[in-house]
C-alpha cells in the first residue's frame, strides 16, 4: 500500500486532518472539563467533530476522491477524539470502567488488525456502516455522559448497552470482513 503525497491535499482528507487537529481544544477542555462552559464548548466541538466526519465522507464520493489515505486518516480521527474523551471520563469516574476498557481495547485491535490487514491485502479497508454506528453510539453515550444524565434512567442504562452491543459487534464484524478479504487474496493468489 502507498500513499501518495497528492492524495493528503485532498479535500476530504483535509476535512479528516482538521478533525484530528481538534484533539488540541478537546485536550485543553477536557483538563479542565468542570470549569464553568467548558463541558458545553466540548459539545460544541463534538458536533463540528460529526458534522466534519459526514462531510470529508459526502466530498469524498461526489467528487471521486476517495483515497487510501483518506481510509487511513477518517476512522484514525475518530479513534483519537473518542479515545481522549473516554479517557478523560474514565479518569474522572464519569463512564463505567469495563465501558472505557471495551471501547478502548476495541479502537487498539482494530487499529493494529487494520494495519497488518493493509500490509497483506496492499490496501486499507475503508470503514463500514456497523463502525460508523458504533463510533456514532459511543458519541450519544459521551453526550449523555457530559449532560451529567442520570445513571439510574433507563434511556443511559439502554444507550450504554446499545454502546457496548455495537463495540463487539462491529470488532466481529471488522474480523469477519478481514478474514473473508485475506481468503479472497489467497484464493486469488492461488489462481
């Protein structure tokens, strides 16, 4: 797999570098997340966060620029501000403690899978629509965290299983496809 330098100026990988550079605010926020506005500034970024990640994908698409660095850059984006926060919340004793192992562990195999996947196939495989479900749920579940929600309601009890179901399934799902791709290659190779 080879990445061409042309391909990180495009317009969607940039849209996915500017999500991983709002790491720093969620940095300098999350240090101090009790001072007064801060958990709404986080908010704030966490919607600029979504709204970048659904426009680097629609730009890629309507304008055919769909790259093997862009697969690499959006879910590794993503990874980084989910795993900053849930740290944060983890430290903070915000979030259940087997929800920060489960989310962080899955982001770890995921990520190290990808890269010995890439390495064998010659290409990344781009993110799904189960993964995209996950990394969506474990946000509701971060917002509703940030809210300060109640942890006896049944609607956070609901989100956080939801959260958890996803985690596994997508890391299920991510193995599956890897498997089939890595059969496929062989047989290919075979032939």
């Amino acid at each position: 797999m080879k990445i061409n330098l042309k391909e990180i100026i495009l317009v969607p990988n940039l849209i996915s570098l500017f999500r991983l550079l709002l790491g720093i605010p969620f940095y300098f926020l999350l240090i101090d997340i009790n001072k007064e506005g801060y958990r709404t500034y986080i908010l704030v970024l966490i919607f600029i966060a979504f709204i970048s990640d659904l426009l680097d994908g629609f730009t890629a698409r309507k304008t055919n620029s769909i790259s093997e660095f862009g697969k690499i850059i959006d879910p590794f984006a993503d990874k980084v501000l989910v795993a900053l926060i849930v740290i944060y919340l983890f430290i903070l004793n915000e979030i259940p403690s087997y929800y920060f192992y489960i989310v962080i562990l899955r982001d770890i195999l995921i990520f190290s899978g990808g890269i010995i996947i890439s390495r064998k196939l010659g290409k990344v495989l781009p993110s799904n629509l189960l993964g995209k479900m996950t990394v969506f749920s474990i946000g509701i579940f971060i917002i509703i965290t940030l809210f300060q929600v109640d942890k006896t309601l049944i609607y956070y009890k609901l989100i956080l299983f939801i959260s958890v179901c996803l985690c596994f399934a997508s890391l299920v799902g991510y193995l599956l496809r890897a498997f089939e791709m890595l059969k496929w290659k062989k047989n290919e190779h075979n032939s």
